[in-house]
C-alpha cells in the first residue's frame, strides 16, 4: 500500500505506482509525500546537510516484521519542471521519480554499484514505456 500526503496541487495517478510495486513484488507499505520546494530544501539540508532542493529523496527503514519499507519525498515543483524541461506529464516524471526512490528503498545505489540500479531502472522503465530515467539523464 502507498500512503500518499500531498501538501501541493500536484495530481498523482497512484495505478501506475501501484503496477510498479506488484513488479517488483512489494508487499511492504512506502509513505509518500509531496512537498513544495522550500520544504524539499528544508528536509535536504536537514537529512543530507545539502542546501538546496531535490527532486526525491528515499528514507528506508529499518527492516522489521511488520514496518513500512519507507518514506519518498517527492518535490511537486521539481516534477513540474522537468515535465516540461523533457516534454513529457507530469504523471510520467512523478513515475519515473518513483521508481528511483523505490530501488533506494530496495537497497540499490547507483553512487556505488557497477551499473545495476541503472539496468533495473532501464527494466522497468521499457516495461511501462516510459521516458528516459534519472540516471540516464544525468549521464548525458
């Protein structure tokens, strides 16, 4: 289940989160919240000791019998740009910031890893049709 707090105006289609989560077989609960970008840079610095914003930050919890795999925060306002930025919905990089919250959640860290958070990530991005993935923009 996807608990979803939406302090914005953003409209988000919770179907296709909920497709990506039976791909991937997630039975645990994720909390979602969608903030506004003074409130993402407030929680970067907080959590990350960056001061600016973000576009998604994952927080796991600590995996015990029963507890939510954990909380993505979700910028509204980084969404609404890079809709427009890459000419795709707003649905479809909320999607996209998604999936890459959830792998983070999942125990993938491309900072890391020798490429597999990005071959999942392009997985399931062609499985759901979906535009370019973070990582490969950031590639470019």
């Amino acid at each position: 289940m996807i608990e979803i707090e939406n302090k914005t105006d953003l409209t988000i289609d919770e179907e296709i989160l909920y497709k990506i989560l039976d791909f991937f077989s997630v039975s645990k609960n994720i909390e979602m919240i969608v903030v506004n970008t003074t409130q993402m840079q407030e929680i970067n610095k907080l959590h990350r000791n960056i001061d600016k914003p973000t576009d998604v930050l994952s927080f796991p919890y600590e995996d015990m019998p029963l507890s939510p795999l954990g909380s993505i925060v979700l910028c509204a306002d980084i969404v609404i740009q890079k809709a427009l930025e890459f000419n795709h919905s707003n649905q479809d990089e909320t999607t996209l910031l998604f999936i890459h919250a959830l792998l983070h959640l999942l125990g993938y860290d491309h900072e890391v890893d020798n490429g597999e958070m990005r071959a999942k990530e392009k997985e399931i991005i062609e499985y759901f049709n979906l535009p370019k993935s973070l990582i490969v923009r950031s590639e470019q």
